[in-house]
C-alpha cells in the first residue's frame, strides 16, 4: 500500500453506505465515444485496451407504463450534444426518476426489470467514466471535466466497482474532496461492512481499488502510449503520499507532499518520466524534485438524490 500521512482533524458524522471499483478491467467501456472510436482505429494499442466493454443499447425508447421510471426530472445540466454517450442512444433517453426512486429500491437492479433501467438514463457504476481513465488521452481536460459531471448526475454506485474509478477522475479534474471521499469508501468497503455483505466475502477489486485511487487518483500516474506521466496533487486532508513501483525493469519511488513530488530511482537505468506536462529524467544517482502547480478551481458535481458519497470528515 502507498505510504500515507493524514492531517488530524476533528470527526463529524454524516454517512452512508458507499462502494469501490473494478481496477482489473482493461477495456474504457464507452464503445460509442466518437473521440474513442476515432483515436482507436489508429492506435496500435491491443484492442483490450481500447475498448472492449460495450453497454446494452437500445434504438428506440418506448413508452412505459410504469410512472415511477417514466417521469422526466430535469437533465443534468450539461450540453447532451457535447457528451459521448457510454452506449449506443444513451443520451437520447429518459433521465430516470431520482426523486421517486425510495432509498430501499436500491440497487435498482433488485427492484425493477432491465427493460425498464437499460432504456433510460442511469449507471450503475462509472463506465464512460473508466474511459476517462484508460484512454484518457482520447479527451481534453475540458472534456474530462464536463463527462465526468455528466455521468456524475446519473451514477448511482450500486456496484462495489465504482468509487475508485470516480476517485480518479475526480482527482484529476480538480475535485479533490470528492477523490478522497470516493478513496475513502473504496477503503472501508469491508472494514466498515458498508454493504452489508462481507460476511459473504472481502470485496478484493474495492482493496485493490483503493491502491489505484491513491496512485492515478492523488498521484496522477498514467502510463498513455509507454509513456509514464504523473500529475500529482493531494487532497487537503493529505500531508503525503509515497508510493513505490516497477517500470519497463526500473524501480521507481514517488514522495508527495502539499509543495513538489520527488522522483527517486532505486534501480535500473536513467528514466524520463512526465511531471504535470513537463518531462524530466532521473538517475540512480540524481533524483529530482518538481513543484506542484495550482489546483483547479471548479464547482463540486451533483450526484443522484440520496446517493451522495460517505461524506468524510472536513477540517475544523
């Protein structure tokens, strides 16, 4: 695990149960992204890391008979033409009825039928949003940022396979407190039984999950066409985050702090690696210490009624 200093800070409680993320899923999920078909069918990546993970769709969308899924709350207040849909005609459906969905009625794949959720406007879990992700060369930062507040509004975490996938997006737009909570859930899946369900099993993709949201997430580790990249920047609740890992038969070590990220290579031969747009090379002998910029400063994305991550404790 990623070493991890917390700034103490005093407890409040307002929580509810939350989820985690599927890290080992190579494929972004978002097969009708016309930015991600495009950027794919010249790339040379492996299709697996691509796109291999295509949503149920639908061409048309009937009229149902059951009010509670049929009534039209509001949009979520982005431009739909200008949002990849994460499923062939997903943006053209109905937004689902949030308002008069009851707590109890979730996961909604227990209380109502597929053809009711696959033709309307609901994710279980962030799958456009993995696309931000693993091809996240594929998006500009405004693209990310907008997507990610998008599919924000219509995610409802029903899934253990979610948050970290949220953390890291999350983190990288600029929201940070939003990562940590999100990191946080991943964290505590089992330890906190916040499904209810650990009696059955340890939830190993949220445990693994959590490790991702630490290091893509806080530490903005990307690896794009054999390219490693970092774009660090901690929460405010984080002090430091160090981490360590092998690269192309080098070992690497990442030290974060409020003010720079220091790159020390353990073993191996000199390596470039990216820092926030820029590029650097390390030596065994030379490590190298980079500021951290500025963070963004965007307004905080909605979530779905009642599925608002655990709110974890702020300071003061």
């Amino acid at each position: 695990m990623p070493g991890i200093t917390r700034r103490p800070t005093t407890t409040r409680s307002n929580e509810k149960p939350g989820s985690s993320c599927s890290w080992r899923r190579r494929g972004c999920g978002a097969r009708s992204a016309t930015t991600i078909r495009r950027d794919a069918s010249a790339s040379t990546e492996s299709p697996a890391r691509t796109s291999t993970a295509q949503s149920r769709t639908t061409t048309s969308t009937p009229t149902c008979s059951r009010r509670r899924t049929c009534a039209r709350p509001p949009t979520p207040s982005r431009a739909i033409r200008d949002t990849p849909p994460q499923s062939e005609g997903f943006t053209d459906h109905q937004v689902w009825d949030f308002e008069h969905t009851a707590p109890e009625q979730y996961p909604l794949l227990l209380h109502f039928p597929y053809f009711d959720l696959y033709r309307k406007q609901v994710v279980k879990q962030a799958d456009l949003v993995l696309a931000l992700h693993w091809r996240g060369d594929a998006f500009t930062d405004e693209e990310k940022a907008r997507d990610f507040e998008y599919y924000e509004a219509l995610t409802v975490r029903d899934s253990s396979l979610s948050a970290c996938t949220q953390a890291i997006i999350a983190a990288e737009v600029g929201h940070l407190e939003l990562a940590y909570d999100y990191f946080a859930e991943a964290a505590f899946m089992d330890l906190r039984d916040l499904e209810h369900n650990t009696r059955d099993g340890v939830h190993i993709a949220s445990l693994a999950g959590t490790w991702i949201a630490a290091v893509a997430g806080f530490g903005g580790m990307r690896d794009h066409d054999g390219e490693l990249t970092f774009a660090p920047r901690l929460p405010p609740r984080l002090e430091r985050l160090a981490f360590r890992l092998v690269f192309r038969g080098r070992r690497l070590k990442v030290d974060v702090t409020k003010q720079g990220a220091t790159y020390t290579l353990l073993d191996g031969e000199p390596l470039r690696v990216g820092h926030h747009g820029g590029t650097i090379t390390i030596s065994r002998d030379a490590p190298a210490t980079e500021p951290i910029p500025p963070g963004f400063d965007r307004p905080a994305p909605s979530q779905p009624p009642g599925r608002e991550p655990i709110r974890r404790p702020r300071e003061g």
